[in-house]
C-alpha cells in the first residue's frame, strides 16, 4: 500500500448519530497569550473572533484540571469561515512546556493554506520566528505536487505549516 493512498469506509449501523460531521477548531495552549497573538493575529494576519477569560464550572468537570481561570482566545480562518484556530492560556496552576520532535506519539502541528509560501516565511522569519528548513520547499509528489511548504515555530516552539497549494 502506497504512503499516498488513503481508505475510506462507511461507518456501520452502530455509528449512527456519531459521525463526524465538521470541524470547529484545533487547539492549542499557549504559555504567554499576548506573545501568542504576536505571532497569530500580527504575523499570520488571524482575525481574532473572541478574546476572553473563561472559569464555568462545566470546564473544570470536562478539563479535569485546577486552574484558576483561562483566557480563551478564538481566531479566524479567511477562507474557511466556521473553522478557527483556539488558543488556550491556563492560569493559577503548574504548566509544563511540551517538548517533542515530529516523528514522537502526541506532537502535533496545524498546516494553514497561505497564497504564497516565501512571503509568509519571510514576513515570520523578519518578525523573529524560527522555521525548521532554510527556506520554503518545493513539494515534488503527493496530492500537493508543484505546491511549496514550511514549518514556522510559535513563541512556544509549536509547528505551524504554511502551506502554498499548487496553481
């Protein structure tokens, strides 16, 4: 089986009312929300939809966590109205930096569509932020084949693929 090819299947009689239906958000926390937003909303361009401090009751249940409060910030996707980046500062508790390589169980990264790779690299490595290659890096097979790619690192050292689709 190639690494390119994907199978599909139908979900049985006992999934019915549990499918996925669409995506919301993808989260991320965030140790220092203002050096966060410097990275998201002034360098990326995100619009911020909602920026406020949470402390309901149901989050604590559902988080299962003792913070004090958090301040939950939600930022738009142009382009793809209804689906958001989440940012997440916990406050009042201990927080430990996570720490893997792409290829370790639980990394994760968040791949935005840019309309042209080199520029937005640029304008992230201007502002200061680390990418993972020397420049952008032009995709050569797969679905996104004459498309280019890289991998900018936020304050706290999680992967953001900006990703230039081909024409």
């Amino acid at each position: 089986m190639s690494t390119e090819s994907q199978t599909a299947t139908t979900p049985g009689s006992d999934a019915a009312g549990a499918e996925v239906i669409g995506l919301l958000h993808g989260g991320i926390s965030v140790s220092d929300m203002d050096a966060s937003l410097a990275f998201y909303h002034e360098g990326l361009g995100l619009p911020v939809v909602v920026d406020t401090i949470r402390n309901a009751p149901y989050l604590h249940e559902a988080l299962a966590l003792p913070f004090s409060e958090l301040r939950y910030v939600l930022l738009g996707i142009p382009g793809a109205p209804g689906n958001q980046v989440e940012l997440l500062e916990y406050r009042g508790l201990e927080r430990m930096p996570a720490s893997a390589r792409p290829c370790d169980p639980g990394s994760g990264h968040v791949c935005l569509r840019v309309r042209d790779a080199a520029a937005a690299l640029g304008r992230m490595q201007a502002l200061g932020y680390r990418a993972r290659s020397a420049g952008v890096v032009d995709i050569d097979s797969g679905v996104n084949a004459g498309g280019r790619l890289a991998y900018v690192a936020d304050p706290d050292g999680f992967w953001v693929e900006l990703l230039e689709r081909p024409a």
